[in-house]
C-alpha cells in the first residue's frame, strides 16, 4: 500500500526536481571504442529501448532518457527527461551500459556531456 506524497522507490533517494534542468546538464554521452564503425541509426534505436526498460527496472519512474542522438563525430547521446540530471541517470550507469552495450558492443563506457565555458 502507497500513501499519498511517499515516493515509490524511496531508497534511491532521488527526487524529480521540479523546476527546469538546462539540456547540457540533463545529457550523458557513451563512449565507444577506438576505431568502431560509424554508430547506425538503427543501433541507436535499440539502445533508448534497451536503456529505458533496464531503467524502468531499477529506477523512479521519471528517471528515463529521451532523444538518442548520434552527433558528427559518430558519438552517440541522450538527454535525461525533464526535470532529471545526468547526475540522476549516472547512479544507474552500471544498469545503463550494459542495456546500451546488448546494442552496440563498441559501447565502453557511459558520461556526463562535457561543458565549456565561453571564454
């Protein structure tokens, strides 16, 4: 039995932040091996879904990704739904690598997406 305002998943300790994240600190980038094949798109399809059920396995409910995008430079990313940090996603990043990696095995590692500051 759940009581009204109790979180569900309580020993997570994560709360959904109620006012907006900015997108470079909702973003988590998975680096993939030296020299692996451009990433297909189709790949990075899977790898959302894989993410998204090993979070709902683990994870609040609102701890989910969204847009997987694959950039230029052949690194793929996604952003945390609002009101979610990287931060958030990354104390699960065990669960997500390797959700990621059951799609793409070039996948090595899970981060949080790099901020420069404007010089």
């Amino acid at each position: 039995m759940g009581c009204k305002g109790k979180e569900e998943h309580a020993p997570t300790g994560l709360k959904q932040l109620k006012h907006s994240i900015p997108c470079d600190k909702r973003g988590i980038v998975f680096e993939r091996a030296t020299g692996a094949p451009q990433i297909d798109p189709a790949v990075a399809a899977s790898a959302a879904a894989r993410v998204n059920i090993a979070l709902s396995k683990v994870a609040p409910a609102y701890v989910r990704t969204e847009a997987f995008r694959i950039s230029v430079q052949g690194r793929l990313s996604t952003t945390a739904r609002f009101g979610v940090s990287a931060a958030m996603l990354l104390r699960f990043k065990k669960e997500v690598l390797e959700a990621a990696c059951k799609s793409d095995r070039d996948i090595i590692n899970v981060v949080a997406n790099e901020t420069w500051a404007e010089l």
